[in-house]
C-alpha cells in the first residue's frame, strides 16, 4: 500500500509524500491541507458539501472572502529547464474571474503552494521558485 507519508517532506507540520499518488486523492490532500495552512494562519475557510462546486474552498481573511481553486501537480521539470508546465482550466469547469478569485497550485517539486490571483483567461501557468511566479510561492497573504 501506498503511503502519504514520508518525513522527508514537510509543510507546515504535516509530512506528505505525494508523488505516485493516485491524483484524485493527491488533488484532495492538497485541498484539506491549503485549508490547514490557511487556518494555521488565522484565516476561516469554508469547503462546499458538494464537489460539483466551481471552487474548492473559500477563505475568510476577516477583510474579505475569497473563492479559492486548489489544483496539484506530481509534475517536475522537463530537461534543464527549473519550471514546470500546469494546466488550470478543464472540460467540466470554466474558471472565471466571477466563480474563482484565486488559484492555490500545490507542486510535489516544489514542495509547496503557488496562491495567485485568476486573471480569467487563464489556461495553465508555468511554475518556479526563480521565475515569474516565484513571488507567489507559499503566499497565504493573498495579494
């Protein structure tokens, strides 16, 4: 049996090892612990009962609320190149800007989350800890 566990990777006090995990359930532990990181920082977050819903979670920053889709990734990166390529949009949902307000990217490479805005004509994004979206890694501030 495969386990989630492994203490080499660590977040936010939880040891998860998400690589070869089957993606249904690396895509639902990489919501229930968005929602962990954001409550560890003070924020409420609220899960719709149905998984039909547009978003994944929304998150309560005590100024605002905000609809959060939260996507992962087992992908690394292709030959030398230190940035990998994620898909956002899929054929049951439309991401726009009035149903999704942020996306939360979980990369098991990069051992955590890309939290950016939704521009809403976002189709995939290409990830790195050095690139354009290097600013976005792990930020729980929402900007």
């Amino acid at each position: 049996m495969l386990s989630l566990f492994d203490p080499s990777k660590k977040l936010g006090g939880f040891f998860l090892y998400l690589y070869g995990v089957e993606v249904n359930i690396r895509g639902c532990v990489a919501e229930y612990q968005f929602g962990i990181e954001c409550m560890r920082r003070g924020y409420e977050v609220s899960m719709p009962l149905l998984d039909s819903s547009t978003y994944d979670c929304i998150v309560d920053t005590g100024d605002r609320l905000i609809k959060v889709q939260v996507k992962s990734t087992g992908k690394s990166p292709i030959d030398n190149l230190n940035t990998i390529q994620v898909p956002l949009q899929n054929n049951k949902n439309q991401y726009t800007k009035d149903r999704v307000d942020f996306f939360a990217l979980w990369s098991c490479f990069f051992d955590g989350f890309f939290i950016f805005e939704n521009l809403g004509s976002m189709r995939s994004v290409r990830i790195s800890k050095s690139g354009k979206y290097s600013k976005y890694f792990n930020n729980f501030t929402f900007e």
